[in-house]
C-alpha cells in the first residue's frame, strides 16, 4: 500500500513538473520544473530497487545536467528571464508532435503484456559487476561517450561567449 502511493506521488510530480516545463515562459523556471521531473523519475528507479539507475539519474542527470543548462543560461548575454514567445506554427506543429507521439505510447501500452511484468527481481548484476564491465569490456564505448561529452562542452562554451569587436 505505502509502495503504491508512493509511486503514484512520484508519477504525479514528474508528470506536473513535465507539464510545467513545457508551460514555462522563462527557461530558468523551465529549469527548475525539470529538476522536479528528474528528481521524480530518480525516486521511481529507486523504487524500483534499480539503485544504480537512481543514483546516475541524479548525479549525471539532475548533478551535471540540469547545472550545465544553469550555466549556459547564465553565460550568454540574453537575459535568463527572457520570454519564449512561440509562433502559432510552432505551437500547432507541437501540438501535432506531442498527440502522435501520445497515441503511438497508448497504442504500443494497450498491446503489451504486462501481466506479472512489474515485479522487481534480486538478480542481475551489482554496482561492482557493471563497474567492472563499464571499465573492462566496454572501455572503448565509454572513453568515446567522454570525448563527445568534452566536445560538446567547448562547442556550447564557444556559442555561448560574447563576439568582441
């Protein structure tokens, strides 16, 4: 019983926070929503017993992330409470987007299968086993996703400074 509220509490704020990101007028409240909703989804991992998907969602997600879109906001000469006005077109090509993109999910929910499917397992691998992994048989494909994060980083430094004439 405390498990299900719980995860309909968490569901409930990820969905609102979700909802107001996309309502936000300003980005740093957009930011602050997205906080919510992956702080949201990092309780539903961790309800999950997915404990090392929590604790990346919030170190890489929430910790890195969400700071580095703080930053970068706070780096470029507009102003962070600079408001998004969006054309009609753009607001009905979203809306467009978003309810194709909604039936494809119900549809693929309605035909799933998910008698017995939700039930957490205690097998699996450990923290140590995928770190082991992470470090040992997918080094390459690690060391690669480090480099294009690095890369990023000075691309969106480089956008984001101020052009001296």
């Amino acid at each position: 019983m405390f498990e299900a509220f719980v995860f309909y509490l968490l569901a409930t704020v990820a969905v609102g926070s979700a909802v107001a990101i996309v309502l936000a007028k300003d980005i740093v409240r957009a930011a602050v929503w997205l906080l919510g909703t992956l702080g949201a989804v990092a309780g539903l991992y961790f309800l999950l017993a997915a404990y090392f998907l929590g604790a990346v969602q919030l170190i890489v997600y929430v910790g890195g992330t969400l700071v580095l879109i703080i930053f970068g906001v706070m780096l470029t000469g507009r102003s962070p409470w600079a408001r998004q006005r969006p054309s009609r077109w753009e607001v009905l090509a979203a809306a467009v987007t978003c309810s194709l993109l909604f039936g494809t999910v119900v549809g693929e929910m309605m035909g799933a299968g998910w008698a017995g499917s939700a039930r957490p397992t205690t097998k699996g691998q450990t923290v140590a086993e995928l770190g082991r992994e992470l470090l040992t048989t997918y080094l390459v494909p690690f060391e690669a996703v480090s480099v294009l994060l690095l890369v990023v980083m000075i691309g969106a430094a480089y956008l984001a400074r101020v052009e001296r004439r």
